[in-house]
C-alpha cells in the first residue's frame, strides 16, 4: 500500500506551480450520459513518446502534436461523460488550461479560470486559484508584451500581483501566498528536469508511452518551464513584499479546547497503537506498553546438510533481537525486529536530512531561517542527476520520523497513554517496488497479524496516519513498465481489492477497538478515489480532516461523507527521533488529535465502547463559523460531556 506519510516529495509542489491551475467548473451533463461514480470508471489513454520525455518538453515542435492529442482526449471525456466529481473536474479542465495559456488561447483560459474559482469549495482555493494566470494575462494586455522575460514586463507585472495580492484578505489566504512565494523559491529547470529523467523518463523506456495520468503531469512541468520560471523573480520579490508586513499569525483556537490530565487524577491506563513508520522509544519512556511476553524474531541457522542449527539463545541476544513495545514488519511484510524505522547507512546523515526538512518546511512557510538559507543555496546548484537522491532523502527522512511525531500528538497531555508501536515500512524510492499479487496478499496477513496483536494486548485506539489507492497501484505498475494501459487497470483492480479486502476485514473483526485514521493530503474525495482505509465504513472507524490554528480547512486536506471531524493539521508541533521538536503539516498530524481525545475518554471511562466514543466526539463537534461543512474537533466539550455522564451515574 501505498503511504501519505507527510509527502515531502518534491514532486507535488513543483507540479503544483503549473501555473497554479486548479480545478474548473462543472459543465451541465446531459442525462444520457454514462456517469462516473468512482475514478476508475474514466477511460485510459496512452500517448506513444519517441525519444526521451526531457525532449518532448523542451520543444515547442515536438511538444504540439502530443498537446493537441491530450487536448482531444480530455475535451472528449469531459463531452462524453457526466463527471460530479468536482476534483476530476479540477484536473481535467486544469490540464486544459495549461494547454489553453501554453497555446496563446488567452480567452479561453479566462473563461477556465473562472470556471476553476466555481468548482472551488474551500475559501482561500477560491480566491486564489488562477489568480497568478488572470494577472499575467492582465499585464500582457497592458503592456501588448509577450515576452515574459522583458524587464518591462516584469516590472509591470511585480507591481499589478503587489497590489492584487495586498488586496485580497490576508487572514484567509495567508498560507496559500505564502506557499505561493515558497513553491517559486523551489522550482527551477534542473529540478523538473530531474523530476522527469527520475521518475518519468524510466517508465517511459519500457511502455514507450505515457498514461494519462503522466501526460498531464508532463503537460503541468511544459507549463512551468514556459510560464512559471520566467516568472519566478518577480513572483518571489511580489510576495515577499506582501508577506513582510503582516507579523501576527492567526489566532489559535485549540489551546482553549486542549484538556490535559495529570498523574494525580488516577485515571485508567490506556493501550494506543500507533500503527505508523515506527516510533523512537527513547523520546517516550514513561509511555510506552510492554509485552508482558516478550516475542523473539530471527532466521534460523542452517547447517550444511539442511538442517536447522539450534541458535543456542541467551539471554542478552533475546534482549537484543526482541520489540518489547510491539511489533514490526519490514517492506515485503516480513516479521523483523526494530522499533524505529531503519535508516542504516544514512543514520550519520540525520542531521543534514533533518536541516533539509527543516528548510523546504520554513520556506514554505515564508520563515527566514538558516536552514531555509542553506536549503535556497543547494536548490540553486542541484543538477538533474543530483534530483533523484534529493526527493528520496527527503522522503526517507520522512518515513524516519513521521512516527515518532504522531505518536506525541497522540499522548500528548495524557499520562495514562501506553504507546503500542505497530511498526510498518514504507517505501521512499522515486520509483516504488512492482506491486504483486503474491505481495499482496503478505500484506493482508500482515494486516490480520497487527489487529490480531492489538486484540491480544487491550489495545482501545489505534492511529493509521497513512493510506493509499487504486491510483496508486496503478501508477506503480507503470511506473516499473508493467504492460498497456488496460492490463495495468486490470492487474491493479485485483491486487488493490486483496489489500483493500483483507484490511477492511481485520478491522471489522475487531469491533471492540477504535480505529482512527487520516484523510488523505490530495484534496480529493476519498470515496470517489478509493481511497484505504479512509474511505472505509465501518462502526469503529473513523476519518479525520484537516483544519489549521484557526479552524480554517487547509488547502490539501481529502474530504468525503466518510470525513467526520477536523481537527489541527497545520504546522503542528511534536517531537522526532532523537528528542528535538519540529512542526509538521497534514492530515497525519490532524488524526493523532483525534486518537488523543479518544484516548482520554477511554481513560476517563474503561467501559465505553469505540460506539459510545464515536458518539462522545460527534457531540463535541463544532461547526466553523466560515464553513458549516467544516465540523471542528472540541475535546474540552466532549470530555465535559463524559464528565456529566459520570457524574450523572454516582
């Protein structure tokens, strides 16, 4: 399966920077039309690529005839189909609008960008989708200059986004001008050219051809080497010019909801799973559960002559080779030991992978740090080859920490919290391992083995900050050159439906357990993408949204009628390997804020059940003031509630 772990991948920022073309609004369909209910009802269509992708991108000549094909294929799909699904709308009718302003076809790209900012739910998306495009369009239209790279040009267009951007309201699109500013201080022609020779170009050796789902992804980096680099100094003089003068950040509205327990209240011990990237038990000692019986996992030793060799085990090996605090299975689902997801040759690395995080977190942010500095400088001299280690570095350093992160967020202000560390391992390479039939279904007997621990050690709630699709799979498939675009369909319906199967089954076959886990960061209906487990239905399930200090949703959050509450997932702060604190963004960190009030409940009262808990939350939710689709996270009411219960008893 394929995780969320907090992508810090570079690739969706850089994609994202295609001239910030969101989504567009929804055409009337006619009812005859055939409807998608689910994504993986639209059409495949390939695109035959001679030579390299780097090629194709960077000329005009061979770039049109492969232009105008997906051109043909989108504009058919969105005629043929009646497609609710605001998002594959956005990314459709977004590809179109790339291929609209890389053709000069400046009208209709209006008319996109108004349908996109009508397609949009969430407040700031709304203000600020295509506003960089109707900007530039602007200023070519006052200054008759098509050149993005005149200094004229560029001047008048610095000076029109200043004032446009100081004009929209700051305390609702203050993240997404800064990500705006951050997104520019990234890109660069090596980087997307890296992207492509170490994520696309390979693919493409071995189908000789492009999915759909490429083609567009090839169509957003044209898009950004044309429009969005030239682009790039005055976009970042602009917004930093706006950003400077606002220093107060917005208000938080959680230290108020916050309920912190103390050792003195004499609550119930509570078992939390944390079934995650792995947890450092070092940064938790007074936290953590115990195997009272203790597991052994080591490959037996085989003489010469086939036999098995007796290991001869002491005690200090049994020490050793032992997970005292849980469980752990490596990349193919093996059983192995190791609390900590493992780093090994790059743990002397940590501290240039952490400072790395630490600045594309702080330029994203729009903070001057020294990290962010450093980060600018290395980003300025990386060269193609130099892509593919930096994306996996970052990605790596991400699975090594994501963890240990949650889990504090998790049992944060809870004495009585035991963490469990369900270990997984996630993959971190550019291109992931060829997803198998026969590896899915080790998956599935991983998954019943986790549940199956959980239910013999007590466990009340688990947290599962992680997540994946039938996209995924897909892509993965292509990616490592398996077969057409129709096989790859086929051959990942089946191995997505043993994964999907066998989990949804282990959880339901542990009823008396709360399971609570993360949207999603994609911006997407997690029913319509299928997405696992965030879309599963279940009575002790529940799906977390993202919302940031202020109750505002984030820009990446997934959605869906699966998406109970919201909760923090905004910057939030919490300890990594290691002991030092760094702030992480994303529906990874909103879940552990809801497995944390659970947790307490659970404390509170040993007899409720994952029902009663469920309903304890949904009591306490809080519609927001801006978005009454947004129902906010209250654990100060939903405790006060139990209270009441209790106190109602005595």
């Amino acid at each position: 399966m394929i995780s969320f772990v907090s992508s810090f991948r570079f690739c969706a920022v850089v994609l994202a920077l295609s001239f910030f073309c969101c989504p567009v609004a929804e055409v009337q369909a006619s009812p005859a039309k055939p409807k998608i209910t689910k994504l993986d009802d639209l059409p495949r269509h390939t695109y035959p690529v001679q030579g390299s992708v780097v090629d194709l991108v960077s000329s005009a000549d061979k770039f049109a005839p492969f232009a105008a094909q997906v051109r043909a294929d989108v504009e058919k799909d969105l005629a043929t189909y009646d497609i609710e699904d605001k998002t594959t709308l956005k990314n459709l009718k977004g590809t179109l609008l790339k291929l609209d302003l890389l053709e000069g076809k400046n009208d209709e790209g209006r008319k996109l960008v108004a349908e996109l900012q009508g397609l949009e739910d969430k407040p700031a998306l709304k203000l600020t989708t295509g506003f960089l495009v109707l900007v530039r369009l602007d200023v070519q239209d006052q200054t008759k200059l098509t050149d993005l790279s005149d200094p004229v040009f560029q001047a008048a267009f610095q000076k029109e986004l200043t004032s446009r951007a100081n004009a929209l309201p700051w305390d609702v699109v203050q993240t997404e001008i800064k990500h705006m500013k951050g997104g520019f201080e990234i890109v660069s022609k090596n980087l997307l050219i890296g992207e492509i020779q170490s994520e696309i170009d390979p693919a493409v050796k071995q189908t000789g051809s492009l999915s759909n789902e490429l083609a567009a992804e090839v169509v957003g980096i044209r898009s950004s080497l044309v429009v969005s680099i030239p682009l790039k100094p005055a976009v970042v003089a602009a917004l930093t010019d706006v950003i400077q003068p606002h220093t107060v950040a917005k208000a938080d509205i959680w230290k108020d909801r916050a309920v912190v327990f103390t050792e003195d209240q004499k609550l119930t011990p509570v078992v939390v799973g944390i079934w995650d990237s792995g947890v450092d038990p070092a940064v938790y000692p007074n936290q953590l559960f115990n195997d009272p019986a203790v597991h052994f996992v080591a490959k037996p030793q085989v003489t010469a002559d086939g036999k098995t060799a007796d290991l001869n085990l002491t005690p200090e090996m049994i020490a050793k080779n032992s997970d005292l605090h849980g469980l752990a299975f490596d990349l193919h689902s093996n059983r192995v030991h190791g609390e900590l997801y493992p780093m090994g040759d790059n743990a002397k690395r940590l501290p240039e992978l952490k400072d790395q995080i630490k600045g594309i977190l702080d330029i994203q942010a729009a903070v001057d740090s020294p990290e962010a500095t450093a980060l600018k400088q290395k980003l300025s001299s990386l060269t193609p080859d130099q892509v593919k280690p930096f994306l996996e570095d970052l990605e790596l350093f991400g699975n090594y920490a994501h963890g240990t992160h949650v889990a504090g967020i998790a049992t944060e202000g809870n004495p009585f919290a035991r963490i469990l560390i369900a270990r997984l391992t996630f993959d971190y390479h550019v291109i992931p391992e060829k997803p198998t039939v026969e590896q899915a279904k080790k998956d599935v007997i991983a998954d019943q083995t986790y549940v199956d621990y959980f239910k013999q050690h007590g466990v009340r709630v688990v947290n599962m900050s992680w997540g994946g699709s039938l996209k995924d799979v897909e892509d993965a498939l292509e990616k490592n050159g398996v077969g057409n675009a129709d096989e790859r369909k086929k051959e990942a319906r089946e191995i997505f439906d043993i994964g999907k199967v066998g989990l949804y089954n282990a959880l339901k076959g542990a009823p008396d357990i709360l399971f609570i886990a993360s949207a999603g960061n994609s911006n997407n209906d997690v029913n319509f993408d299928e997405m696992v487990p965030s879309s599963f239905d279940l009575p002790n399930f529940v799906t977390v949204g993202a919302v940031d200090q202020a109750g505002d949703e984030t820009s990446f959050t997934s959605f869906g009628k699966n998406v109970i509450a919201y909760a923090d997932g905004f910057e939030v702060e919490s300890y990594i390997p290691g002991g030092s604190r760094l702030k992480l963004s994303g529906t990874s960190m909103s879940s552990p804020e809801v497995t944390n009030l659970a947790a307490k409940l659970f404390a509170m009262d040993p007899t409720l059940k994952p029902a009663d808990v469920i309903q304890l939350i949904k009591d306490g939710l809080d519609p927001t003031p801006k978005d009454k689709r947004i129902l906010l996270l209250n654990p100060k009411k939903s405790v006060d509630l139990l209270k009441a219960r209790l106190g109602s008893k005595k």
